[in-house]
C-alpha cells in the first residue's frame, strides 16, 4: 500500500484537496455570475442558510430524527440479520429450508418495497423502520452467514485434532473465524439503512403535505417544493458528512475488534 | 478418550506404538482413480523416531493424515497400541507444516486450546502451557498474536500445541519445510531434546533426507504411482550425528540414489 508512508493528518489533508477545489470553483463561479440563482446558490448563502438552519433548530432537529431513524431500523434489521445469518451460516437444515427463499428476497430492490409495506403499515412510523430494518437485514445475514459458512477448512481440522467439543468449536473456532466477514455485513447494512433511512423519509409521507414527516429526507423534499436551493444543497452535504462520520465509526469499531491478521 | 492423558507426569508405560496393515488409498481426480497407497504394512516401535521421505504424490502426507484420525483408508487397518483409529484424538499430536496456529489467539491461548478437552484444573493447565513455553524458546511472547511472529516462532509454538496434551504420538507433517536452513537446523536439535525429554514416538514427514537421517531411527522411503514404500533404513549412529560421518554420508547417498532412480 502506497498509503502507509503517509501518516494520519497528511492523509486526511489529501482527502480535503478534492472538496476544497469545488468550493474554489463554485465560489469564482458565484464570485463572476455565472451561477443560475434558481438552480444553484453561492455558498456563503449555504452558510447563511446552515447558520439560520442551527439558529431556528431546524436542522439539528432534522438531523437528530434522521439519525434516531436510521439507528432504530438499522439495529432491529442487523440483529435478526445476525441471528438469521448464524443460523443458516451453522445449518445444513436452515440453509435448506431459508437459502433459496432469502437469496430471491434479496433481489428485490428495497424501494420496490415501499407500496406493498405501506398498504400494510400505513406511511407512519412502523412503515419507516420496517423498510430501513428490512434493508439491514440482508447484507447483515448474507455477511453473518458467509462467515459461518466459509471457517477455512485448516482451522477447523484443528478444532477436530483437539477434540473440542460443538460449543468450543464454536465459540474458539466459527465465531472468531466469522467476524471480520460479520462486521463487512454490519458496515454494509449501516450504509443500507442510511440511504433507506433518506428514501423513507423522502418518499413517504412527508412532513409538507401531511405533517407526519420528519428528517432530512422530508427537510429536503420540502426544500425542493418550495424552490429552496439553498436548502437543498444543505441538507445533500448533512447526508454525506452523517453517512461518512458513521461509515468511520463502524469501521474504526471494527479494526478496534480485530487485532489480529488472517495469515 | 481424552481424560487418559496425564498432564503433570511423564508416561511410565510404553505407549504410542503404531500398527499399519494393507493400507490402501485411491483418490478420483479428474475423472481419473489415483492410487494415493497401495498396500501399505508397517510396525513403529514405542518411542521410536521414524521420517517417512519420498516425491510428492507417494501418500506421505495422506499415511500421516490417516494417523491423526482426520482421514481413513479404503482398505487396511492403522491401529496405536491396538487401538483401531476412527477419528482425530488428543493421544496423537500433530504439527502441520502450516503452523495453523489461530490468528484471533495469542501464543498462550492457542497452546492452552489443546489442553481445553483434558480434565484437569486451571492451574496446572497453565503450568503444563508455561512449561512449555519455556521448553520451546517462547518466553516473554507469550501474549503475542500469530502474525507478529516469525516463522520459525510460530512453528515453535505449533510444536508446542502438538506437545502440551503429553501425546504417546506425535504427528509432524514437514515441521520444519517452510523455515530458512538456519533456524531448520537449530530447531532440529530442539526437536531432538523435546523427543528424548518428552519420550513420545514420532513420526515425521519430510522432503529433507538429510533431516530425516539426522533426527530419525529409522527413514522410511516411499514412491508413487501407486504409493508404497521402497525401502526402510535404519540409521544406527548415536545422536547428536554429524554430517560428514561416514556412515551418515553412505546412508544419505543410498536414500538419494533410490529417489533419483524412482523418479524416472
């Protein structure tokens, strides 16, 4: 890896250069006239629409609805995920008999689900969650399964010349071997659950129509109704920058946990 | 089974005494039958050190894995002190050439997993590990992880797993194949005074004749197509042996000759 000559700050100074030079170029682009004000506006209206945004609550309120949203869904999804993983990852019988069914669920896209959730929950609350768990759900159980299914065959010869028993097997032999491949599932489930967590919020019930929507993905369908481009380009960098500050979380969670190297 | 192992004292009866009779072994690869052995008959004595050499394809490692339990013949019968084997057991250690120590296991850990189904108490579990650390040269790397040590340290502490449940057998698939020529030979005369200390019977698989003459009782040469022994050579010199003796030179020539003339 080239990256490993590079220390901690110089890295991420290099990942600033791009953003940066984007916010040069919007701003000479703002600063000559060249920007159309219906479709985009300077930054410093940006700013002074995020500082109004903090001000009024707005925005924290959003974003803190989003989040809440988000997590919710994404824990309830990634546990059964989990639990259903393990268990297909461990059964011959399991996999029998819930494989075929889950790999074709999978391929159903997940707001392809909307219509068919929303007739039987409503577009509240129970709707949202269902949707963002049900996107956690498969990357986590494809992850947890592959794991428990894929214990490279040395390992577990090891397992059988030491004569442990079913549950050390497991606990010293399938688990361990299973985690980095669990938490690519947990990481690939969170970034499920962001993006549904925006089209739930986006396209169901939201807030400018009937008052029930709450969030950045009802903050944003708002702002573009009402022509807010400001807004719009606001709530699009929150997105980004929670979805990026929780990918880093997981995986700085997951190297944390993972101390050792697969040989 | 495993509880009969005693970890504090060393074996008082002569154990570890191996019976291979009429062994056979065909594999299907690729819509072809190969005879991985043929036939196979061979008597190791307790506390004997045996090598097996011989090219790839002559069942070497195939007889060992049917020793450890994790695969079984066709045909023929493999027994350890009259025991038929059916299945991998902590009375027959094995060393694999990749160490396979666990990767989310320290040193420490890894060794003491091999004493995890043998009765006895905590205490005299990490007794019988530390004991062990020390006898492999592990001291003070006792809570490192796989991948922070070399290769000749991870195939001590392999050793050493192989080792802590007091196995009569001891299995080691080229222990010693993947290390430089250096530590090979350094971790050969440690290899030695654990076999003497510990007074288990070894069986070795190696590519490496002059290992095999240096450490072993008897070498064992195989061939393939199908897989049999050639030939059987007792090696009589008193231990430590040196290289250049005479009689290890006239051995070492016979055994070489023998491969080149089988390989074809």
């Amino acid at each position: 890896m080239t990256t490993s000559t590079l220390n901690r700050p110089q890295l991420i100074w290099r990942a600033l250069v791009l953003p940066a030079a984007l916010v040069v170029l919007w701003s000479l682009l703002d600063a000559f006239g060249a920007l159309n004000g219906d479709i985009i506006v300077s930054p410093l209206q940006v700013l002074k629409t995020s500082y109004e945004g903090f001000a009024d609550g707005s925005i924290p309120g959003a974003t803190i609805a989003t989040l809440l949203r988000a997590l919710v869904g994404w824990t309830i999804g990634a546990s059964i995920g989990l639990a259903f993983g393990v268990l297909i990852g461990l059964s011959g019988v399991a996999r029998g008999l819930f494989d075929p069914s889950i790999a074709s669920l999978r391929q159903i896209a997940l707001f392809a689900w909307i219509p068919l959730l929303s007739a039987w929950f409503g577009n509240g609350e129970v709707m949202k969650i269902t949707l963002i768990a049900l996107g956690a759900f498969f990357p986590m159980a494809l992850g947890a399964q592959a794991g428990c299914q894929n214990v490279p065959a040395p390992f577990r010869e090891v397992g059988r010349v030491l004569e442990l028993d079913r549950r050390a097997t497991l606990t010293k032999i399938v688990f361990p071997a299973a985690i980095p491949s669990i938490l690519a599932g947990l990481e690939l489930s969170l970034n499920i659950a962001w993006l549904g967590t925006f089209g739930a919020e986006y396209l169901i019930g939201t807030g400018y129509i009937n008052g029930m929507g709450d969030g950045l993905g009802a903050y944003l369908a708002a702002a573009r109704e009402y022509a807010r481009m400001d807004q719009v380009l606001l709530g699009v960098l929150f997105l980004a920058l929670i979805g990026v500050a929780l990918d880093r979380l997981v995986i700085g969670f997951s190297r944390r946990l993972i101390p050792w190297r697969m040989p | 089974m495993a509880d009969a192992l005693t970890l504090s004292r060393p074996k008082t009866v002569e154990v570890g005494s191996v019976q291979i009779s009429d062994v056979s072994k065909t594999f299907r690869v690729e819509g072809r039958t190969v005879h991985a052995l043929d036939d196979v008959s061979l008597a190791i004595a307790s506390g004997e050190f045996i090598s097996i050499v011989g090219p790839s394809g002559c069942g070497k490692s195939t007889l060992l894995r049917f020793l450890a339990g994790l695969d079984g013949p066709d045909s023929g019968r493999i027994a350890v002190d009259g025991e038929v084997i059916d299945r991998p057991s902590l009375k027959r250690g094995i060393v694999f050439q990749d160490h396979r120590l666990l990767p989310w296991f320290s040193v420490e850990k890894n060794i003491a997993l091999s004493l995890h189904s043998l009765a006895g108490s905590e205490a005299e579990k990490r007794e019988r590990v530390q004991y062990l650390i020390d006898l492999v040269g592990l001291s003070g790397f006792e809570k490192a992880l796989p991948h922070e040590l070399s290769g000749g340290m991870s195939q001590r502490a392999a050793i050493a797993r192989g080792l802590a449940p007091r196995p009569p057998l001891l299995l080691l698939d080229e222990p010693l194949g993947a290390l430089d020529s250096l530590t090979r030979s350094y971790l050969q005369d440690e290899l030695l005074a654990i076999w003497e200390r510990e007074k288990s019977t070894v069986v070795m698989v190696t590519h490496d004749v002059e290992e095999a003459i240096y450490l072993s009782d008897r070498v064992v040469v195989m061939e393939p197509r199908p897989g049999r022994i050639a030939k059987i050579f007792e090696v009589s010199g008193k231990r430590p042996r040196h290289r250049d003796d005479p009689d290890f030179v006239t051995i070492r020539r016979e055994i070489t000759d023998l491969l080149a003339h089988r390989r074809d």
